[in-house]
C-alpha cells in the first residue's frame, strides 16, 4: 500500500535532534491507522467479474478500497499518488484480466487528472502516461474488445488500444468537458459521449461525431448514460433537464416522466443487468427505480441521500449498493426496497474535533463537518473499535471545537452556534449575554511597539467592562474558538467573545473596549486559550489577555516574526505559548520578551493545544506529517511520523490519536512510549 511518506530532509534532522543515526532515527516513522467513525463519502464502484463479491470503491482522496464480501465491509487497499485531492469517479475492472484496474481521475480545484493502473488487484497503481493531466470524469472499456478504453475529460474524448500505453483524442473540438461515456456492446468504434451540453455519437471510432439533440432539452448537462447489452437499440441518458429514454441508438429521444422535475440532479443510471426494463437512477435527492422501461418511477430512499454510484450484483439482483456523499456506502438485499449503511471499514469523515473523555478510558468523541444529519458528533467507548453517532440536537449544524469541563459538562462549537450535551441530546446555548457599556480605560507607560526576545518593553491597555443591558439573544453563527478552564467556558464567535462562569449556563459577552479601539469584541477572534483565572485570545493578528476571567483585559505585544496567529495555549505555570506560519513562540511574562522554539523542525503550525494528561504542548503542522509534544520547562519534545497529513491529536489512555482531513480518526498503532522519537532543544544545527 502506497503512503505519503516522511520527508528525507525531516529525518535527517529528526537525527540531529535526537543524536541517533538517521537510520534509527527512522525507528519513529510508523504509518497510523484510520479507526473511524464509518462513513463519509464514496464516489464510484467496479468488481470483479469473476467474482463479484470482490468490489472495489473509490473516494474523493486519492483512495481505493477494496470489499471482499459483497460490501459488508471494506479495507484500504492503495492510494494512487502522493497528493490527497484526486477524486476517483472512473473504475474498471478489466474483463479479461480481473488482475488490472483502472482508475480515472480528477482535481476539483483545476484542470489536471489522468489515469492509473494497476496490475495486482489494486496494491501498486502506476500513472498512464499518454493522458497525464488530464481531468477524467468519464472512463469506460468497449465490451467487445478488451483493449479498447474511452476516456472522458475536459479537453474531449480519448482512446487507447493497448490498455492505457498509449491514448489519442479522438474527439472533435467542439467536444469538451465530457462528463459520461458510454459504447455499443457489440461495437468498439460506436460511443457516445455526453457533455456539459448535450450528447454527442460516433459510429467510426471517432473519425466523425454528430450531436444528438432531437427530443433533448437545449443546453443540457449529460451525466450518466447506459445502453442495454441485449437490445443496444435502447439506452438511457440523464441529464440536468432528466431523465430520457432512446429506442432508436440515439437518434430520437423521449423524456421520461415520473420523476419530480425539482433541483434534483440524475448523477447515475444503472441497469439490471438481468432486467433491463428495471433501471436505478441515483439522484442528488435520493434513489428512484423503474421496473418497466421508464414508464414508472419510485422513490426507495429519503431525500437527503445523494448518490453518485449504484452496483447491482449480477448473480443476485435483489442484492443492490449506493455510494453516496456523507453517508458512505449503504445496502440493500431487497432491490432497493430498503437500505442499512454498510461502512465497516470505510471512513472517509472530515473530523475536524477531538476530545478524550476526561473520566471514562477509552471513550474519545470527535466532531465532523460537511456530513449534515449524517455527521456532528461521534463517541466511541472502546478505543476507536465501534462508533455511536451523538448527534441529536445538532440540526445538521457542522462540529468545529468540542471541549469538556471539570464537571464533566460537555460543549460543541459548531457553524451555527454553542451547544451543551444534556445526557440525551444537544441543546443550543441560548442563554442572554450582556452588552457593556465604554469602559474605563488604564494604560501602562511603556513604550509601544512588538516584543523582541530580548527584552524589548512593550505597550499594555488595560479595559474594565461594567454591564449594565441584559439583551436575550441566542449565541449564532460558527464558533471559531472553545476553551474552558474550571467551571468558566469561553468561545469566540461571529459577534464576538462570550465567557460563562457557571459552566456554561449562561453566557455573557465583555465586550473590553480601549479608548483607541485596539480591544474590540467581533469576528476577528480566531484563538482562545484558558488556564485558572487567565485567559488569552488571538485574533489574525493581535492578542488580548485577561487575567481575571475576562473582567479586564490587556494587549498583548506580537513575537517579532509571527505575521498571524492560528493558534494558542497556556501552560499551568502561566507560559503563554501563540503558534502561527513561522513557528512556535512562547512568553513568561505576558509578552514583554518572546522566544522562537526555533529548533523545531517544522512551521506552518495549525495546532497548538495544553495537554494535561500528557504534560505537554501538543503541535502538528501543514507542512509536514509530523507531530510534536514538547515540555514545557525542558523545551525538549517528542515526535512521531503519523503517515498522514493531521490538524490535530491527542492522548487516549496511552493511545494517541489524529485528525486527519479526509479520513477520519488515525491512531498510532502502538502505545506512544513505543513509537516516539526524541528532539531536544540544544541542537543548534537543527535551527530553520
């Protein structure tokens, strides 16, 4: 299995840093495991013809994985390439080789893709070269002739008649963004090619193409087309206008009627390979199903199921799965009547929280975003093994931050406000919060200007809010920072920062003001970070503290060299630690003096968290796949190569934990005292 490996310069310096050879220094690279929570999204399906129950699935991530029971459960197989933003939309299994697959793919943020094969079942892939860079949305092989692959992309239509050694575009210039492909069971050099405006046909493998528009709404986008092997007259085509039905190889079309003619977008058709009068078609809005050529459809699933891909197993029609966005993979073994999700194995969640449960081993909870009702929040209790999803309450919302206080109150920051767990479902914290008016304003007399790390004064505003208006608004909008320090919670959100001191039971907002106006309430409050009475917050580039639970505040001057704040913490010894694209940055005496953890091997910090269980400053970075725990007094850190690119993690009972972008939780697999590597702060070759 291919894994982004660590960086050659990183485990040099990794050696530096710990006195060991780079050779053992390497002893610490170990790829973590995804654990979960199940579920996320799969784009396209491909099996085995030989043995259906083998079936392949690809993501949005660059991953395959691979079923070897039918879809019950699933396991990583490979990852095609270094980068993680390949989305697979295009699989076949070659159906005189089973051994070889292949792999169209794209990049959603610009015009590259191409394909990849592999000819040991999936393990190793290679990139096709004759058609790199290339955007593929489309990828099918002719029946008749094995060797025979059509591709669809942006710039047309490819061909290739020695299995993926060499392609040629075959496609006229007015065809492009080709979204579908489809080809005549019996005839290699018919194919159609449906694109981001109407179908297009050729009958001489690509010497002449003619549009085929009559019966067809203008203008329309053609995402899935399928022609029926025994009677390769009739074919189905859908399209942004719907769904159409052709007798005639294309030559005329009839819109099928039936299906609601909403926003709803058709993305796939799929056909019975026993029946073709039954036909699936997954939809943005659930799955719909006709049993008699198109007269008739059914909704089988709700309507918040988006499908991008439909199997129908050919020994066992009844036997049916959906890949779907948010909700994975789901089953049915009535023929589409009724679905469970079929995820074991299969995470692909975009977890963007976590928080180890500070009372029960073992039980970590985690935030998702971007799945709706499918996602929020998930708790496992047994180390990562089974998940239960907790997100009742939640009303779609997207989990950013999770925190938890020493009464075991448990608080999610989500797009749409701060909620509490009450024991059987998250209620928004919709408590009142209080206005202030101006405050009374004292500054120091020291001179103003950014801290130094040697010792450079700097200028301190302190603001004392007094309350007088109690307005009863709910706390709205996403909450970009969540900290909590004994039984006072603080968040910061779109209209502000708001500080609870009864545990999250009522809120309030105090709204510091300067006379000048450097000490201000609003959205651009990204970082907060509490310990006992102190608190510190971060907006992109200026920090406040306060070190009597919010009641007055003081500027804080930025390190020399720190251009934005991403993130900060503070240790129980009062260490004020702010972490930002050139490094980590730490002050004992509220920012008068500032010092660069400059031997750290990495920057672009997008993590800086107080871990009490591990004692230590926990870090991870943009850069790298690296994460760091440092000591706080020794400066002194451990490290270990995850495997993957992370934004956060954290200690489980001796387990450690990441989140990962794409894929879910990944932990380490062994006990973190096995699997860490040393760095020490001495090494002043190490230093960037």
């Amino acid at each position: 299995m291919k894994i982004k490996q660590f960086p050659l310069f990183l485990a040099f310096l990794a050696a530096l840093l710990t006195g060991l050879p780079a050779s053992q220094a390497q002893i610490a690279k170990s790829s973590w495991l995804p654990i979960g929570p199940d579920g996320g999204d799969a784009r396209r399906f491909a099996f085995d013809p030989r043995d259906p129950s083998r079936i392949y699935l690809g993501t949005t991530d660059s991953w395959i994985y691979v079923s070897t029971d039918g879809g019950s459960t699933w396991s990583r197989i490979a990852q095609l390439a270094a980068q993680d933003n390949l989305v697979v939309d295009s699989l076949v299994v070659d159906r005189s080789d089973p051994n070889t697959i292949y792999a169209g793919v794209h990049v959603v943020t610009r015009p590259d893709g191409g394909v990849y094969i592999s000819h040991d079942r999936g393990v190793s892939w290679l990139e096709s070269p004759g058609i790199k860079g290339q955007a593929v949305l489309a990828l099918t092989q002719a029946p008749s002739r094995p060797e025979v692959l059509i591709a669809g992309t942006l710039q047309g239509v490819f061909r290739t008649e020695d299995r993926g050694a060499h392609w040629r575009q075959i496609s006229e210039p007015d065809i492009h963004e080709v979204q579908s492909i489809a080809i005549d069971p019996g005839d290699p050099n018919t194919i159609y090619a449906g694109t981001w405006h109407l179908p297009w046909k050729t009958t001489d493998g690509g010497a002449h193409w003619s549009g085929m528009t009559t019966g067809l709404i203008d203008d329309s986008d053609v995402f899935s087309m399928v022609v029926d092997r025994s009677y390769p007259s009739i074919m189905f085509l859908s399209a942004c206008s719907g769904i159409y039905r052709s007798d005639t190889a294309g030559d005329l079309f009839h819109k099928i009627q039936g299906i609601p003619s909403t926003a709803r977008r058709t993305r796939v058709l799929t056909m019975d390979p026993s029946d073709h009068n039954t036909v699936y078609a997954g939809t943005t809005e659930g799955l719909y199903k006709t049993t008699d050529g198109g007269t008739n459809w059914t909704r089988t699933t709700g309507p918040d199921v988006i499908i991008n891909d439909v199997y129908v197993d050919p020994r066992n029609p009844k036997h049916v799965l959906l890949a779907t966005d948010r909700s994975g993979v789901l089953a049915s073994e009535d023929a589409g009547l009724g679905f469970i999700a079929s995820n074991t194995g299969f995470s692909q969640r975009q977890v963007a929280a976590l928080l180890p449960d500070a009372k029960n081993p073992g039980t970590l909870y985690v935030g998702v975003v971007n799945d709706k009702t499918y996602g929020g929040v998930f708790v496992t209790a047994d180390y990562g093994k089974t998940w239960k999803q907790q997100s009742e309450g939640l009303r779609g919302a997207d989990v950013f931050l999770l925190a938890q206080s020493e009464a075991e109150t448990l608080m999610a920051g989500t797009s749409d406000g701060i909620f509490r767990w009450s024991g059987s479902e998250w209620v928004a914290a919709d408590a009142g919060f209080v206005r202030p008016p101006p405050p009374v304003v004292s500054r120091s007399r020291r001179a103003a200007g950014h801290a130094t790390t040697s010792g450079a004064a700097h200028r301190s505003t302190t603001a004392r809010a007094v309350p007088r208006k109690l307005d009863l608004h709910a706390i709205h909008g996403r909450i970009t920072a969540l900290s909590v320090a004994g039984d006072t919670w603080y968040a910061a959100t779109a209209q502000g920062v708001f500080i609870s001191t009864d545990n999250g039971e009522a809120w309030e907002m105090p709204g510091a003001h300067d006379a000048a106006g450097v000490v201000e309430n609003g959205n651009r409050y990204t970082a907060i970070a509490g310990e006992g009475s102190s608190v510190f917050v971060a907006r992109r580039e200026g920090m406040l503290f306060s070190p009597d639970k919010g009641d007055t505040w003081q500027t804080v001057a930025m390190p020399n060299g720190l251009t934005v704040v991403s993130a900060l913490a503070i240790t129980p010894d009062g260490t004020m630690w702010a972490a930002g694209r050139e490094g980590v940055f730490y002050t004992a005496d509220r920012g008068s003096t500032w010092t660069q953890l400059r031997q750290l091997p990495v920057s672009d910090i997008n993590s800086l968290a107080w871990d009490a269980s591990m004692n230590r400053v926990l870090v991870t970075s943009g850069q790298s796949t690296v994460i760091f725990a440092i000591d706080p007094s020794q400066k002194s850190w451990k490290w270990w190569n995850v495997g993957w690119p992370v934004h956060s993690f954290t200690e489980l009972s001796g387990h450690l934990m990441a989140a990962s972008f794409f894929s879910g939780v990944v932990a380490a697999p062994q006990p973190e005292s096995a699997s860490a590597g040393g760095g020490s702060s001495g090494v002043t070759s190490a230093r960037r």
